[in-house]
C-alpha cells in the first residue's frame, strides 16, 4: 500500500474533465455544527469568474467571492441546523461550460461535549517524529508529488532522520508505561521545503500529512491506538506563518495574504512590543507583521478569508482525527485580534476543549498578558493556557546551585509568588526543556540529586507539565552550533541502532533509576493523586535554611512535599510548618513506600526529596 496516496484534501480533480476545479477546501464537512458558515476555497485555473450555485436542502450559498488571484473561489455556505448528511452537487459555469463536483457533509459522531481537552490533571510527553521511532517501510512512502523529497540522512543533525507516526504508534506502550497521560506531537503536516524541514514548522499543506510521516490515515489511527491506551494527543499547529513553499507564495489569493510579501522584513523577535505602551509602529510591525525566518513568510490574520480557513483548519483536524488539544507556535507573533476570534471560535465549537500558546517570555508578567481573562488586556485572547519558560532560562541554576537566603529554590518560590499575574495558574504549561532550548542536563550527571528535585517539582507544583521525550534516559546536550543536537534520535527507535532504550536491558544503570523514579511519580499521579494534581490549591513555605516546603490540597486529600535544596545535610525545626503537618502526623512518602512522622526537629539527607501523602 502506497501511504502517500491516502490524502485529506480534494485534490483529485483534473481541469480536463471538471472544469477549472482542481482542489477543494476543507475537503469536506459535517452538519449540526455551533457555527453554521463554512467557507468553502476553490482553486483552479481562471476559477474565479466561474458563478457557482447550489441546490440541497438546508444549504444556502450565500457569497461567493473572488479576490487578487484569478485561480481562487471563496464559497460562504449557511448549513441549517437539521440539514441532513449528503452530498453537495456544487454546480458552476466558467467560459459557457457547465460542470459540477460531489461536496459532503458528513455527520458527526459523537456530541461536542465528549471533547474534554488537557489539564493540569495530565503530562505531556513532548516528542519530535523525525527523531522518535521509524515504523514505515522506505517503499511505502510516496514522495512523488513532492517538490522536494528529501529522504531520511541520519548523520546530518538537521536533516530528516527517518521517524514517522507508525514509530510513534509501535512505542505507544512504552509511553503509557512511563506513566505520561498524553503525547505533544510537534507539527506533521506537510513540510515540502528545501532541505526537508524535518521539524515540521514551515506548513506547505494545511489539510495532509507529511508522507515521510505517514498519511491522514496513519494519523488518525495513532490517534485512535493512544485513545485506547488512555493517552490524548496534543497537535502543533502554526499559524503565524507558512513554509515558503506554500503554493499561496507562488500565488496567493490576495495582496495581503501575507505580511511583507516580498520577504524584505524579518522579525525582531521582541514581543515586549506587543504590550509596550510607548511602543512605536516601526518595531510593533517588525514583531508581528515581519517575517519569522526567511524561510517562513508572515500569514495576514487580519485577512478575514484567511483567518475563517485557519480557523476552519482548526476544527476540521479536531472532528476528523479526534485530537485532544492544540499547541499553538508562535502565538503573540501573529495578530491578536484575528487569534482570539479563531480561539474563540474553536471553543463555541469544543467548550471543553484546551488550547496552549507559545507565550516565550522571560517574566511572568509577559505570559499572563495572553492569557484569557488578563484585565490587563484590552482584547480577551480567549486563550486559555500559556507556556512558562522560566524553567527554561531558570531551572538549571535554580535546581543545581546550593539554596542560600535568596538564591537556590528562593528563585522558584519567588516565580510561583508572581502567579497572581495569571487569571488560571492552574492552566499554565510547564517544563524543564523542550525541542526549541537546551536540554535540561548539560551533560551525563554522575548524580541524580539535582535531576529528581528538579522532576519532582514538576510533576507536583501547579500547571501541567510537560516532559521532553528522552528525559527519562538523561538526554543531554546543547543547541549550540544546532538545533539538531536537542533533537537527538531516541535510542532504538531507528533500524540499525544498536542500543534499545526502549528497553530495560538496552538502559544503562543510571537511566533505569531515572526511569524508575520518573515512572514511580507518574503512575501515582495519573492514578491516585490525579485530581490532587488536577484542582488541588498550593500553599507554600519561603525557603529558609534551604529547605522549601509546600502542600497541594484538595478536600481531604493533601501532597506535602519536602525539598531540601542543600548539598549537606539539614537538621531543621518543622515550627514554620506546623499549619499544614503539627507534629506526630503520619504521611506516607510515595518514593519510598515508607511511613514518615513529623516531629518537632527533623534531619534531610542532601537534596533529599519527599512527596509526602495523607491518605
């Protein structure tokens, strides 16, 4: 079976026997959807002097509109509420030939509530296709309708590596065994790019699968396998910009299509602009409107026709493939006005339903700004969680270095004491590393005390974190000279590897402890402690004598945990905690399965790490 063949997009149509039609989009619809417009583009040769009309009950075709580009329709439907499933005979005329093509509206299966989203309740495994697994056969990959079918070069670091959505689908057990709740998947759409554009984030096809990934079909069946194992799927989106192999950059449907069309600005990449009172219009149009990389052009939200195929793009992955969330790139870069119409939009339709921005700022107070229901705002984003990249530019000195009055885990406590900036902390991503920074660990630790403090807290402050794939082996590294060297193979997940990761045997002694431990708090947190974690409040205690302390609590359900954030032992008195543990309370320390009693003076062993449970 030649996978590439399966497409999402109508794209079967030849101008020789159907007119100008040669594509349509989105390849099709449902009925009883909240919002009753579909905007429906056709492309073709000359097609916008075509006159469509339509005739099927409860579908009225209400706008039809041509814009800059001669080869584009925009067809603005209204689909009654009860209008039945079928299929559409969209009729047109161009240059005195009539013809017509087959339209389907598809029923829906299943009730917009059943769309539950992420929260803080659940982990996100963040991984990377190209870099995961490899499932597919090289002869069952069609790249010939590719412009540029760069295969898999696993010795150049920003190259395709080979992996693909069926590597994803034959690890899925090795993931729900870690104890994550669900999988990030950075972008799989189509990148036709020079080079190959492995990481996904240059879209040359909004509506299909990159074949070096696998097809629409391989998605959806992913998709459907991690359902049945319990985890959701988080889907990268991008729309900010477009790979510039896009066909809109050969022609775009308009002039205004994209920002800077002829790619002479590039971003400035400073998003203080964006909420800047004193911001000039020069450096706020060089933030949002200016290109991203010379290789991914700037989308126009404030373009009413794209903003409508955006969001519909949106919705269409959502009820096709069941995916449970979506990450959105570069989210402040695009125009703010024109997402939070396309938020909202998606979440009349899911209310449910959760979104992430990638909010990259170096204080807390940038983040909040996005965030829905900031009154800091003007404009509601309607987005409702943010990314916190503090950990990011943080957490290595944080976490490593000995905790003193004011450094340490000082820096953490201080972090979590800004959340008063966030409408919903609780809704706030949070990681140690991901695919666009260094990797948390420098290098192999020799030690894991700094690791397991760092992974605990994670996994048990506020938010929802998200783990970056081969944290549980201790990958290492920098992006110094390459993103490609954070972006490394996982062991064994490649034909010819001669270590299997995926494996106890193929670990060494240190990762089968870190796995070990991740596993331990993962597996106690989708499981017991899951609506602790999910709605539980956090109360937590200034670090003093390098001990920080706090407590997640929900009714009668309490999580204490104890870290010591010295590199000596400590011998402390417990008088500062006795509002949440008085002395003589027995808790049960779920890393060590053992009893722990609470006495007026207790001793720590170095950077010793409690996770502490009442029940």
């Amino acid at each position: 079976m030649v996978l590439g063949l399966i497409a999402g997009t109508v794209s079967v149509f030849g101008a020789s026997s159907h007119g100008g039609v040669t594509n349509v989009e989105p390849p099709f619809w449902w009925t009883g959807m909240a919002n009753d417009t579909l905007q429906i583009m056709v492309t073709g040769p000359d097609i916008a002097s075509a006159d469509f009309s339509i005739d099927y009950a409860g579908v009225t075709l209400d706008r039809q509109i041509a814009l800059d580009s001669k080869n584009y329709k925009f067809l603005y439907l209204t689909v009654a509420p009860d209008t039945k499933p079928g299929k559409i005979d969209i009729r047109y005329r161009l240059d005195g030939k009539k013809s017509s093509f087959p339209y389907e509206l598809k029923a829906r299966d299943r009730a917009a509530s059943e769309y539950k989203g992420f929260d803080a309740g659940d982990v996100l495994y963040l991984l990377m296709p190209d870099r995961f697994a490899k499932g597919l056969d090289d002869k069952d990959i069609d790249m010939s309708a590719l412009d540029y079918p760069v295969g898999a070069d696993r010795n150049n670091p920003n190259g395709r590596h080979g992996g693909d959505m069926r590597g994803i689908r034959n690890h899925l057990d090795y993931i729900d065994s870690l104890g994550v709740t669900a999988i990030w998947v950075c972008p799989v759409l189509e990148n036709d790019m020079p080079g190959g554009s492995y990481h996904g984030y240059a879209t040359t096809d909004y509506y299909n699968i990159d074949p070096r990934f696998g097809s629409n079909r391989e998605w959806n069946d992913l998709i459907a396998e991690a359902h049945k194992k319990g985890l959701k799927v988080v889907m990268d989106m991008i729309f900010n910009h477009s790979g510039s192999n896009h066909p809109w950059m050969k022609d775009a449907p308009s002039k205004d299509w994209y920002n800077h069309p002829e790619a002479d600005e590039m971003t400035n990449y400073r998003l203080t602009t964006v909420h800047d009172p004193y911001v000039s219009d020069y450096d706020l149009d060089h933030t949002v409107n200016a290109w991203f990389v010379p290789s991914m052009p700037d989308l126009n939200q404030r373009n009413p026709h794209l903003m409508k195929y955006l969001t519909q793009n949106s919705i269409w992955w959502i009820e096709s493939s069941k995916i449970d969330g979506i990450r959105m790139d570069t989210y402040p870069y695009a125009d703010m006005k024109g997402m939070a119409q396309w938020a909202a939009d998606v979440l009349r339709e899911y209310p449910a339903f959760n979104i992430v921005g990638e909010c990259w700022y170096a204080n807390e107070a940038g983040s909040a700004f996005w965030q829905s229901g900031n009154k800091l705002n003007p404009v509601d984003t309607h987005l409702p969680s943010v990314m916190d990249f503090f950990y990011i530019l943080n957490g290595r000195k944080a976490f490593s270095e000995d905790t003193n009055p004011w450094g340490g885990l000082n820096a953490v406590y201080d972090h979590l004491a800004n959340d008063f900036l966030f409408p919903d902390p609780q809704k706030i991503l949070t990681f140690l590393d991901n695919h666009d920074t260094d990797r948390f660990l420098a290098g192999m630790p020799d030690s894991l005390d700094v690791w397991k403090q760092a992974v605990a807290f994670l996994l048990t402050s506020r938010g929802i974190p998200q783990l970056y794939y081969g944290t549980e082996l201790l990958m290492n590294g920098s992006k110094e000279g390459s993103d490609g060297y954070v972006r490394r193979d996982m062991p064994g997940g490649f034909p010819g590897d001669t270590t299997d990761a995926f494996t106890r045997e193929g670990r060494t002694d240190i990762q089968n402890e870190a796995w070990d431990y991740l596993s331990r708090i993962l597996n106690w947190r989708r499981g017991e402690a899951r609506d602790v974690m999910a709605r539980g409040s956090l109360k937590h205690f200034m670090p003093q004598n390098g001990l920080y302390v706090y407590r997640r609590k929900l009714g009668d359900k309490e999580v204490t945990v104890i870290l010591n954030g010295r590199d000596m032992p400590l011998e402390v008195t417990m008088e500062r905690t006795l509002e949440i543990m008085p002395y003589g309370t027995v808790l049960r320390n779920i890393l060590t399965d053992s009893d722990v009693t609470i006495s007026e003076k207790m001793t720590f062993a170095p950077r010793e790490v409690m996770i502490l449970q009442n029940w």
